[in-house]
C-alpha cells in the first residue's frame, strides 16, 4: 500500500485535511502501486473545490483490510488512469462528463450518462460534442453487421442500449450504454442529511434498499460518532441476507427461464416472493424499506416473529434446494451453462469485478470477509467462489450463497442478543470530514464515501454501485458467443440500469 495515502477502516471517519493532496504525478503514481499490489480502484470521483475539481480515490486493500484515500488537483485536464489501470475507466468518463477535467490519453472518451454537467463537462445533454465522442464502435469487414437493442425495452425494465459487432451469429464487440433517466441522487443528497435522504438512499437501486441504506448509515454513524447497538447490528445483518436470498432466488428461476426450463423458472418466481415476504413480516415492505436507519434498525423481531419468521425460512429452503437441484442436475441445462459467457481470471481482475461477477472467476472478493463491519465482524460467512468465469459459475456461486445467507439467518435468529435496537440521534455531523462505508451487497460490493463542510453538512456524496464496476464485465463476457447468448449472460450478470444512474 502506498505510504502517501491516507488509511482507513470500513465505516471509519477522518478529518479532510489529513487526506494527502498529492501532484498529479504523484497520484497517478501511488494509485499505480497500489492497484499493482493487489488492490482495486473501489471509488474514484470528482468534487469542486474553488474554481477548480479535486479528485479523490479509495482504494481497497482485501488482503489487509484497509481502505487507502488520497486526492490531487486536477485542473481541465491530467494523464489518464485508464491505459495504466482499465479498472478506471469508467470513473474518468463520469468525471469528465460531470466537471469537465479531461483525462488526457483516455482510449474510449464519451458520456457515460445523459445529463447537463455540474461543471464544464462533456456535454451530453445535447450540445455539440468533440468529434468522435458519441460515435459507437464499429467492425468493418464483410459480412459484418450491426445490431442495436434498446433502449427502450418490452415491460417495465429500465432503459438501456446494447449494440452488437456481429458476423453472421457471432459477436465480436458489445457496446453498452446506459444513463437515460439521470436521477440526480448523489446531487439531491448534498447539504444534507434531511428528511428525504434515507428514502433516496432505499431507492438508489430498488432491489438493493437494504444494502444501500446500511452503507448510507454506517457511514452517516461514522461522521455523527455513532454507533448501531448490538441487536440492531445482527438484524442488519439479517435484512442483508434476505434481500440476497430474495435477488439470487429470483435470478437462479430468471435462468431457468432463458434456456426454457419452466419447472424452475416457476418454482423460483414464487419462492422469491416467500422471501421477500419474510423480509416484510419483519418490517411491513418486501424490499425492506424503512428497517435500516442511522444508529440501528428502525423495527425489532420480537421473539414470535422471530419464530414464524425462521419456520418459513426453512419451508423456503426446501424448495428452493428441490428446485435448483433440477435446474442444476438438468443435462440440458448444463449444456447452455457451461462455457457460455466466459470471463476471465485475469479480465476480472484488469476490470475490478466485484461480487457474483468476480467471485464466479475465482476471486475472492466479499467485503463481509475483506472489510467486516458490524455484525460480519462477529460472525463470518465463507466467501463462495467457482473458477470457471461462465454462465454455471455464476448460477453455482448463488446458489452456494444462498444456503449459507440462509445458515447464517437462521443461527442470528435463534441468538438475537438483548438490548436496544438503534442508538440515540447525534447532535450532528462532524465538520469537515470524510468517511468511507462498504457493504456487500446482494450484486457485490456497495461503496459510499461522505464529504462533509465546515457546517457539518454533506458537501459530496458519492455512491458506487456494484454494477458500476461489472457492466464491462459483460461486454467481455459476449465476445465470441452467440448473439443468441445476450439473453443468457444478461440474466447471469444481472446487473442494475438505475443503480449505475445516479
């Protein structure tokens, strides 16, 4: 880990002026170091200071635990990360786009989302653009051809485009572009917090409320010094693994469905609706809503709720169990699984996967066991990781999570400690502060990182998605497939349009 940067646990606070501002020379160079030292880019962002932007990155450290944060000044333009550290990339696009500090050297330069800059940015609200900023990829040759999906989609899904390099069925580059209904969270939250930011928390990414809430609370706690009891910690902990019981169910029976295996698919759309109504015996909202708040949880499980709650769990699980045993003992099903939508080991790691995506190629990223807090601090839950990188993989490594999230409630349950369940309101926020909160959220890895000003509001609040980091991941994961794949690895990636449009 770089000595210049400033280190930090999960959830833990520090005053802003003891986060080193480096030259941009500098920056570059201890980001380098630590990413070549096994670390991964967990939050890089943009916030005006002056007439000028300051960048900041987080950069975690599994093997040790530790967060690392540094900053520099980077006037209208400095040396792109990005060929040096494709982890990146994505970052850089977002910063230019919303303060206008170009990345020099960048290989793929265009808005990542389509909204007015905060500041001089590229802009992609419809003004005239640098030449070749908006111009998608393209494959010349014969028998080359394009095909464009979206990004206005059939049902209720969200809107995103998909074009696709084909010849013949074959695919050679997958283009992703997203940020069509720009929701302005991040911005919404500065001055804060207030009544609403909590609730803008719940729906940064709707079916990940609960995971986005405790981050925006840990870290909330860790600039108010406060802290969540201990019986609110595990029933945090519960409503985390529910909501992962509730996603990954509903995602195994969702692959069912696109190879045409309808036991499952059937079996597995109601039995996510068993757990997501487990989550509202405890709370009265299936996604959780209203449960997770600054200094603890905001309802209890009395002991017979706890009861119900853990004799339905069990009837849950064993269906869930008979049910994903046939998908994933069918032959035919293991046919279209199996060496479809490969990625890497090694394509993980340049791109920073996280989650499901990163630990079905083998890597064991899971911030309960990298950077526990709260109750993961106590009780761990082992990391579930397959090798192959493919469609099985991916399915494989929900399903094993699945029965451990499931031990792990069901052992919370029986042991829930005494005492109260959310601490007391803080006078207020610490002034000029940082804080940086983690959570592993069903998807992967949910980072938030708080920036407060001498008044003790939030200055900049900047929030990572896991899908953020695993959208590349499935562009990779099309190359050489089958167009007819895209449905397939889509599901199997499962990742978030509202989430990465903050």
């Amino acid at each position: 880990m770089s000595r210049s940067s400033l280190r930090l646990q999960n959830g833990e606070r520090a005053e802003l002026k003891d986060v080193p501002l480096l030259s941009l020379r500098e920056f570059h160079g201890d980001l380098l170091c630590d990413i070549r030292q096994g670390g991964r880019l967990a939050s890089l962002f943009g916030h005006p200071v002056g007439d000028g932007v300051r960048l900041f990155a987080v950069t975690a450290h599994g093997d040790t635990g530790e967060l690392s944060v540094s900053s520099a000044d980077a006037g209208d333009s400095y040396p792109s990360l990005t060929p040096d550290c494709p982890q990146a990339h994505w970052f850089e696009r977002e910063i230019a786009e919303q303060w206008g500090a170009r990345p020099e050297g960048h290989p793929w330069l265009k808005p990542i989302r389509f909204h007015r800059p905060y500041r001089g940015g590229l802009p992609s609200d419809g003004g005239p653009l640098p030449a070749g900023v908006t111009d998608y990829f393209q494959v010349q040759g014969d028998g080359i051809h394009e095909v464009a999906v979206g990004p206005v989609h059939a049902g209720v899904i969200e809107p995103g485009h998909f074009r696709f390099q084909c010849h013949g069925e074959d695919v050679f580059h997958l283009e992703i572009s997203l940020g069509y209904q720009h929701r302005g969270i991040e911005r919404a939250l500065v001055g804060g917090p207030g009544p609403r930011s909590i609730h803008l928390m719940e729906t940064a990414a709707g079916d990940t409320s609960v995971a986005h809430a405790t981050a925006y609370s840990w870290a909330i706690e860790a600039l108010s010094n406060r802290r969540s009891p201990a019986r609110g910690s595990v029933l945090r902990g519960i409503a985390l693994e529910l909501e992962r019981l509730a996603n990954h169910t509903g995602d195994l029976g969702a692959l069912g469905g696109d190879v045409g295996f309808l036991p499952t698919a059937s079996f597995c759309g109601r039995l996510r609706g068993d757990f997501l109504n487990l989550t509202a015996l405890a709370c009265g909202s299936r996604f959780g809503r209203g449960w997770m708040r600054p200094g603890g949880a905001a309802f209890d499980l009395e002991a017979p709720r706890a009861a119900e709650l853990l004799e339905r769990l069990g009837q849950a699980m064993s269906d869930v169990g008979n049910a994903v045993g046939m998908l994933l003992g069918s032959p035919s099903v293991l046919a279209r699984f199996e060496e479809t939508g490969v990625v890497s080991k090694a394509s993980a790691e340049a791109l920073g996967l996280v989650g499901v995506a990163a630990r079905a190629c083998g890597l064991e990223r899971d911030v309960r066991f990298e950077f526990p807090a709260g109750i993961f601090r106590m009780t761990h839950i082992p990391v579930s990781t397959w090798e192959s990188g493919d469609v099985f993989a991916r399915a494989q490594v929900r399903w094993l999570e699945i029965q451990r999230s499931a031990a792990f409630i069901a052992e919370q349950l029986v042991a829930l400690p005494e005492g109260p369940i959310r601490s007391e309101p803080a006078a207020g926020l610490e002034p000029e502060s940082l804080a940086v909160a983690m959570v592993e959220g069903w998807r992967g890895e949910v980072c938030h990182v708080a920036l407060t000003d001498a008044a003790g509001r939030l200055a900049r609040y900047k929030v990572v998605d896991p899908s953020f980091h695993n959208w590349m991941g499935l562009a990779l994961a099309l190359r050489d497939q089958q167009i007819s794949d895209f449905p397939l690895c889509n599901k199997s990636f499962s990742l978030s349009y509202c989430g990465h449009d903050l």
